[in-house]
C-alpha cells in the first residue's frame, strides 16, 4: 500500500511551472515595469561599455580586458532569467522543460561562479599594478589575461556541471512540477525531489563555500597586501591616487558579494522570511551587478567617461 502511494505521488516530470514572485501573483503586471527597466538598464549599460573597451585603444589593458569578460558575464547571468521572468508576468508563460530548467540553472550558477573567479583576477591585476608596477604589462600580457578568463570558466564549469547531473541521474522522481520560484534555482528545485538530497545539498553548500569564501579571502589578503604598498608611499596625494584606481574594483566587489551573502544566509537560516522575499532577493542578485557595474565603472573611470561624453556629443551634434 505505502509503495502504491509513493508511485501515485512521485513522477518523472517532462517540465516544471515556474510560478514568478510566489504570493505576488496578483501584482506580476506591475512587478514587470521595474524588472523590465532594470534588464534593459543592465543590457544597455554592459554593451556600452563593451562597445567603449574596443574602441578606445587607450583601454586595450589587463583592467579594461577583465570589465570587458564581467559585462559579457552580467549580460549571461541578467539574460538567463529576465526574459523568462518577464514572460510569466505578461503571459503566465511558467512552464520550463526539464532540460531547458537544467540548463538555465547550470547557466546562472556556473557565470555567478565565473563572475568570482574574474573578481579574484581582477584583484590580482590591482596587486600587480600596485606592488610591481614595473612588470605588470609582463605579468600581466594578453595572453596571461585570456588564460586567467578561460581558467575561470573552467573553474566554472567544473565546479557547476555535476549539479544538474547529479539531479537527472540521481533524483529522476518529483512529488510536484510547480517551482515556487523565478526561476530554477538549485535548492528551490531539489527540494521538490522524491530520492534522497543530502549529496546534492552538500556538494550545493561545498561549492558555495569554496566560491563565496575562498575568493573573497583570496581578495582580501590582496588588498591587505595593496594598502600595505600604499601606506608606504611618501605622501598622502599618491596614495589616494593610487588608492583611487582600486575604487571601482572594491565598489564591484561588494555589489556581487553582499547580495549573494544576504541571499544565500536568508535563504539557509531565514525560515520566517516570506517566500516573495526570498525570490526577490534571488532576482535582485542576479539583477544589481549587472546595473551597477557598468555605472559604477562610467563614473569612477576617466578614459570611460571621456569616451561615453565625446560620443553623447558627438550624437547630439548629428542630430
């Protein structure tokens, strides 16, 4: 009897419904007017600075090189689930196939992974720039830049890949097909399973654990290593100049970082959230990077700027 109830329970799904904002339904019109404008905010502010980098010769360096792979990344991450997102708002369009679930979610974890592995370079450019300026552009060549961005997606793909595997090999059974979600995010999927989670769970908190705290420790000690070079400049003009060519580094670093660590401890530790908190949350960090970075580099990086205002005048004049 208690086998005839686990089969009438538990099925192989052929698709899964994404249900948006779970509890907001009623508001997913007007959820639609901010997220549909962030996305294109997002998308317009990373092409620009994409189209700004290979134009301008003078940004043809390690920095610009490493920006140019963040907003190819921002653009993956935002794109993977804003336009399904937006979808299910318009059009309740929330049913996801199995494969396409699987893929979006390897696509959001492995670029989120990609995108700290790029930070971590990043941060190894500053401390080369800083504490050996006379062989940065040796260090730090082209082809150390394309072998530090291709080291990280591998990273990402191999720490990622086994996720969606190890769903569809381990867990084929589901006790229901609605994903109270925005989008197939890891746990939010598993939970659903009928088979047993707990070597999923822990390799999910592994990886987190690995990306999340040893690359921002990794960062952290480089930056240690950075204002230590800094203190020891003679007068406090060079050092905030110096000081200065890490600001837009350190403001990226915390719009990636704290959106992830406030959503990730919400979501393991915060049982009285309400759901629509959690999914908001989840949306807004895939969402604030790729926003802000791009302005946060227009404003805070001169040769941006100049480009970005002599093509605004420049446009102002033809028309």
């Amino acid at each position: 009897m208690a086998m005839l109830t686990f089969r009438n329970v538990c099925s192989v799904p052929s698709s899964f419904q994404l249900t948006g904002i779970p509890g907001l339904e009623s508001l997913h019109i007007w959820l639609s007017i901010p997220f549909g404008s962030m996305y294109l905010v997002a998308v317009v502010g990373n092409v620009t600075i994409l189209a700004v980098i290979r134009v301008e010769r003078s940004l043809h360096q390690p920095m610009y090189f490493f920006l140019s792979m963040l907003a190819v990344i921002d653009l993956v991450l935002s794109t993977s689930t804003m336009p399904k997102l937006l979808g299910i708002f318009w059009f309740g369009a929330g049913d996801i196939g199995l494969d396409a679930c699987l893929s979006q979610m390897f696509l959001i974890h492995c670029f989120a992974t990609v995108e700290s592995g790029i930070f971590l370079a990043m941060a190894f450019d500053r401390y080369v720039a800083i504490c050996n300026p006379l062989h940065h552009t040796t260090v730090l060549s082209p082809t150390m830049v394309g072998r530090l961005g291709l080291a990280a997606l591998l990273r990402g793909i191999l720490y990622i890949g086994p996720l969606p595997l190890m769903i569809r090999l381990r867990l084929p059974l589901y006790k229901a097909r609605v994903i109270l979600h925005s989008y197939c995010e890891h746990m939010a999927v598993v939970t659903l399973a009928c088979g047993d989670s707990r070597v999923n769970n822990v390799y999910g908190l592994s990886i987190g654990f690995l990306v999340l705290i040893l690359d921002s420790m990794a960062i952290a000690a480089s930056y240690v290593m950075i204002f230590r070079a800094v203190m020891g400049l003679a007068t406090p003009e060079a050092r905030l100049k110096t000081l200065g060519t890490c600001g837009s580094h350190i403001c990226a670093i915390l719009i990636f970082y704290v959106p992830i660590a406030v959503s990730s401890l919400i979501h393991r530790f915060g049982h009285q959230v309400p759901p629509p908190i959690h999914t908001l949350l989840a949306n807004f960090y895939l969402l604030i990077p790729p926003i802000l970075n791009p302005i946060v580099y227009a404003v805070r990086t001169k040769q941006i700027r100049e480009r970005l205002l002599q093509v605004l005048k420049t446009e102002t004049k033809i028309r």
